[in-house]
C-alpha cells in the first residue's frame, strides 16, 4: 500500500505540470473554449506503423483516431467506412465502392490506389495478421473508386479481416518516417508522437463524417495503476480503462467519476509449448488442466469482471462454441501425470510479460500453487514486455500466460490465425483441426462456419493446447464532464462522437 501511494504521489508530481491547464480547469465550448480530453491507456503504443505492429492493441486504438478502414464491426455487424457498398459478383471475387468526396487529413483526395498500396505495404511487412489474407490471389484498383479483390477460393472472413486493415496516402506511406506522424482519413491528426511516452492529437476539421466535438486528444503514459487513477481523481486525465479488480472500488467510490463494465472479446490463455517434453504429450497438458481451481481463482481474482472460459476465445466473438470448462480434479490430474511416465511430477517454467493483464501476476501464482499440490513445480518467470515479445516469438518457454483480443470479431481471427500448423505458434499441429479451420474460412455461408468452429474448438479443448482460464469483461472509468464515451468489445475506444463539457 505505501508503494502504491508513493508511486501515485510520483505520479501526481509528475503531471503538475499539466494541473494549470487540466482537463477539468478547461473552459467548455459552450465557454469558448477549446474542448481537450486526455486518456490514460492501460498501454501505450510503442509505434504507429499498424502495418507492422497491426497485432498490437495499444497501436490499433491509437491509429483508428487517425486512419480509418474500409470497414468496421459495430453491434456484431460488419458496416461501412471508406467502402460504401461491396458484393460478390462471384464465389473468388469481391468488390468493393468507395465513398466519394473524402479527402486525407493533408488534404489528399483518397481513391482505391491508396486501398490496394495499403494493403500491399502491410503484405510485405508479413505482419501477423498477413496469414489473415492468405487467399488472396489480386487486390487491384479497377478505378478511382473502386476496389477489386481476387481469392484462389471463398474467403467468407474478408470483411471482417479488413477492419483491421488502415489506409493510408500511397504516394506517402512507403517514406522513411512515414508513421512518426502518420495522416489517414479518421477524425483526428498527429501533433506530436513519441514512443512509450506521449500521442497528441488535434482535430480534422474537413473529417468526411463531420468534425470531432473534441479540439484535442492527447494519449498520457502513466504506467503504474495506482498513477493513472489518482490522475482520474485529480482531473489530470479524464478517461481509463482496464482496471485491475483490486482497484475498481476505488475508482467506483469516488465523485464525479463514471464506472461501467461492458462486453469483451479479451480472454486469458496459457499456452503450452508442445515443441518441448513434457507437453508434447497431450495426457501432460490436460492433467495440468485438470490440477487447477479456476472457477475458484475467476472468482476470488476477478469476480464479476471474468468468467470461467468456455472456448478458446472469448463467448462475445462471433462463431465461438460453448465448451464444457475442465473440472477441478487433482486425482486426475495425478492419474494422467503418472500414464504419462511422470508419477512424482516434474519442473518446468511458466513466463508472461509484466503489466500484461488484470491481476496476471496473482492469476500466476494461483495456477502455480494449485499445480504444486498434483507434484508440478512451476518456476514464474515474469519478464520486460519487450524481452517476453523476443522470447514468445522464438518459442523460447515452456509455458506462456497472457491476455488475447479477437481484434476483427471473428472467430477466425484467433482459431485459424493461431493454430493452424502453418502458425508454428507453439508447436502445436493438427491437420484435422487446419481443415475445420480452413473450411470454415472459405465459406460465406455465415451460419455454417459456427459449425466447424464447434468442431475446432472442441478438437483445441480435448488435445489441450494450451489453458483457458478466463473471459474477461472490459471496464472504464471517465469524468462527468465527458459525454458519449463507449468501449465496444474490441477494447479499442474510438473517440470520435466524444464531447467534454465544463469542469
């Protein structure tokens, strides 16, 4: 508790500088003012470049302010954006008109070249969400305002894969220095960016979509958790969101703060590496399954923001099945352990990436405990989130607990980005599991793909790939003065239609 006070007093020191012209002391624009909202993320973006770092969370909430995507996910519906309308003139082919009339922050008109330059910047860059387009034979400008995409078979997912896709100037996107300060089409601009540090943000008065209420939106990095609420308290910021369980009654008591909770695409896993003994045997990897309480630890951590997982992906995401949770069992969990050849257990690692999710480190040290009691010794390895980026990416764990987001919406998205064998995520490969996946990516028959997730899923489950201890809910907290602020499942806030009114 005093570290927790000492860093928010740090905090507090720290934004002084900001206290004389704080949100809160700002006139309104009923006043004449100008109208300035600062949020405080969980996570700060270490880049703009969506292309490159188009898996990270903290970039897409960042970027969508600034450029915008042909289409968007809003109430579990695809609808449009810089794309208008689109169609299928046949089962490979997808066509798509662009809105006419909209103009890049710089004042660029914006046509389909920039679509397709785009997106083949993003395909070279072979970022993680590349494997998302893998179909995908042309992706051509058939004229200013139209955009054609050619698929060596059916890709019902297309839709929901460009959400994530931004556009950017394609006489511009490809320069050095480009996404330092990035322009797009979206409501806001970049003043000023630097990595792990500050995002300042000012309004596109000739937005297609009619200006932002907002003058000014400025990212703050405040680190610590117990720093960024007492901001909120100060006034210093006006909006967080991914509170941590223990500090919500914090922020739910105090005056003129507004605290809700809302739907999630976020989950919780801790993946194997089935590369490595002993959890390439699948008896291993259930019993460490079976030798965990976690309806008890989703209760005692998190209460009511998570559940106990039914799938390998959070239930909000379109396509997921409702599996059947692993039950408590030690005696099982012992009886696998030992048809295995490891009676009296063994030692192994876990690692996850520091601040990597709401109370993550106690989650860790209640699944560690629980495996001590079935003979399993587990050494915790919390690591710098840049170190375990570097060693999650070269399979260098034995086991790997962090938080996920099915960024488009779709099930897709997770199952078959994730663990196709192609993926070599962690060394998990089923064919069976790659053809229900790619089945259900090529079908546009949206209500049988749920189907073969079901499928999927279960197959996932029964092999245990890995653990899936908790859906998790979104939560936020914002100041009176701010009006219209929502966080949608995606845990990306779009402030667009948001106002601030006096203090």
């Amino acid at each position: 508790m005093l570290r927790k006070r000492i860093v928010a007093a740090v905090a507090v020191a720290a934004l002084a500088a900001l206290s004389a012209c704080s949100p809160a002391s700002e006139p309104s624009a009923d006043g004449g003012g100008e109208q300035i909202l600062r949020y405080a993320p969980a996570m700060f973006p270490v880049s703009l470049d969506t292309h490159k770092f188009a898996g990270e969370e903290a970039v897409q909430t960042a970027i969508q302010q600034i450029m915008e995507p042909l289409v968007r996910v809003e109430d579990g519906k695809i609808v449009p954006v810089l794309a208008t309308s689109w169609q299928n003139p046949d089962p490979d082919t997808w066509v798509f008109k662009l809105r006419s009339g909209v103009k890049f922050s710089d004042g660029t008109p914006f046509t389909a070249k920039d679509v397709v330059a785009s997106y083949e910047r993003h395909k070279k860059l072979d970022g993680p969400l590349v494997p998302l387009y893998a179909t995908v034979t042309s992706f051509a400008a058939t004229d200013d305002q139209t955009v054609t995409v050619k698929t060596s078979k059916p890709l019902g997912t297309l839709l929901s894969s460009l959400t994530l896709l931004f556009i950017g100037p394609a006489d511009k996107i490809n320069t050095d220095g480009f996404f330092n300060k990035p322009i797009g089409t979206g409501p806001f601009s970049v003043t000023a960016f630097q990595p792990d540090e500050k995002l300042e943000l000012a309004a596109n008065p000739t937005y297609w979509d009619g200006a932002p209420k907002l003058n000014k939106l400025e990212f703050v990095n405040i680190p610590e958790v117990a720093g960024r609420i007492t901001a909120l308290e100060n006034g210093e910021v006006d909006v967080l969101t991914q509170i941590p369980p223990d500090q919500v009654g914090e922020v739910k008591g105090s005056s003129g703060i507004s605290y809700e909770t809302t739907p999630s695409w976020t989950y919780y896993f801790d993946w194997f590496n089935s590369n490595r003994k002993p959890f390439n045997d699948k008896r291993v990897r259930q019993a460490m399954w079976y030798g965990l309480n976690l309806e008890g630890t989703v209760k005692d951590l998190f209460g009511d923001l998570a559940s106990v997982a039914q799938a390998p992906l959070a239930q909000g995401v379109i396509g997921a099945p409702k599996l059947a949770p692993y039950k408590y069992d030690p005696a099982k969990a012992k009886q696998l352990l030992t048809e295995a050849g490891y009676p009296n257990g063994f030692s192994t690692s876990m690692q996850w990436p520091l601040e990597g999710g709401p109370n993550i480190r106690a989650l860790a040290q209640a699944m560690i405990s629980d495996w001590a009691k079935i003979g399993v010794t587990v050494k915790p390895l919390e690591k710098e989130r840049a170190q375990w980026l570097e060693d999650f990416g070269k399979l260098n764990w034995d086991m790997n607990l962090q938080t996920n987001v099915t960024g488009t919406g779709d099930a897709d998205y997770t199952l078959a980005r994730l663990y196709v064998c192609s993926a070599k995520r962690n060394g998990y490969c089923n064919p069976a599991v790659d053809k229900l996946l790619l089945d259900a990516r090529s079908s546009v028959d949206q209500a049988q793909r749920p189907k073969l997730y079901e499928q999927a899923g279960q197959m996932l489950w029964t092999d245990a790939v890995g653990i899936f201890p908790a859906d998790l809910a979104s939560n936020s907290a914002h100041r009176s003065r701010v009006q219209n602020f929502v966080m949608p499942p995606s845990g990306r806030p779009l402030f667009t239609k948001v106002s601030v009114s006096g203090s």
